[in-house]
C-alpha cells in the first residue's frame, strides 16, 4: 500500500515514471473492465487510455483513504459509458412493466470459460451490454442506472431483460455447439 500511495504523489506531481507504473500495476484490471463494454479490443484499447488520462488528469482529487481500486474502476466505466454516448453506439429500448426470470441453465453456463462468456457479452447491442455490465457486474440498481444513463428505471429493466435473454441464447447456442464437437 505503501508503494501505490507512492505512486500517486508521483502521479500527481505529474512523474511521467509515476504514471508508467500505475499504469502497468492496474493495466489488467482497467482492461477487463473496459473490455465488458467494448465491442473488440481495439475499442476496448481506446477506452483504457482515455480513461488512464482522465485518472491522471483527476488524481488530485483522489481520497488516499479510500480504496484507489474502486475508484479507478468507476472512472473507467463512466469512460465506457461516455465512450459509448460519444459514438452514438447506446439507443435504449422502450419501457416494460414487467421483466421475467428467464430459467437459464447453469450447466450451459458452467461449460463456458471466461472469455468465451466474455465475447458473448461484447457481442450484446451496445445499450444491453452496458446495462448488463451496471446491473450485473458492477452492482448498480436499475434507478441508478437510469440516472446515470438518461434513461427511464423501465427502460434499464427492458434492457436488462433483453440482454439476459440474448445471452440465454447465445451460451445455450454456444454450449450445444461445444457439444457437437466431443461426439
């Protein structure tokens, strides 16, 4: 903790070495958040480094007695988000009242690895994934997501809805694929 602390006052100061290390320590884990929103890894690429920069450019305003993690994650799924907006890649669906448990099959899920699961995530239309990702991996409530967004609570939840069911289909698809190449 000592060492990241360290960091940050280099970072701060502007220490182009600083900045390199703080980078490298938390490249991974920026890039697998950036990677749930992106569409591909060049995307993915872009909303990384924009991110690092506005990181740098607002780690003044950093509480060293907060977790540094938490809030470089934030900061990078804003960046996704406003990545997203700026390529007018989010058109959000209409509202519904009701969103229902869609019965997914575990052991379809359970045959699937992380990047294959990964890539069926980025395949969902941009303004499913994100909801998916604020909702489900980030652990935002649909009237935070709304806010967030711009969007109605009913329109998160159509959104989170539409996304799990596209996801359904696409593991289910993807596990019976897998089984048809073992017989």
């Amino acid at each position: 903790m000592h060492e990241l602390n360290y960091l940050i006052e280099g970072c701060r100061e502007w220490n182009r070495n600083s900045q390199e290390l703080l980078y490298r320590q938390f490249y991974g884990y920026a890039m697998s958040i950036a990677l749930r929103y992106a569409q591909n890894k060049e995307e993915a690429v872009e909303i990384l480094n924009d991110g690092f920069l506005k990181i740098f450019q607002h780690i003044k305003e950093f509480d060293t007695n907060r977790p540094f993690k938490s809030w470089l994650a934030k900061i990078m799924v804003n960046t996704a988000i406003d990545h997203l907006r700026s390529k007018k890649k989010i058109s959000f669906t209409e509202d519904i009242e009701k969103v229902y448990d869609l019965g997914m099959d575990d052991t379809a899920m359970d045959k699937l690895s992380y990047d294959e699961l990964l890539i069926l995530v980025q395949s969902l239309p941009p303004a499913y994934r994100t909801v998916f990702n604020l909702y489900v991996i980030e652990g935002y409530q649909h009237q935070e997501i709304a806010d967030q967004l711009g969007i109605s609570e009913g329109t998160s939840k159509s959104n989170l809805f539409k996304a799990k069911k596209l996801l359904k289909d696409k593991i289910e698809k993807a596990s019976s694929y897998k089984n048809t190449l073992k017989t």
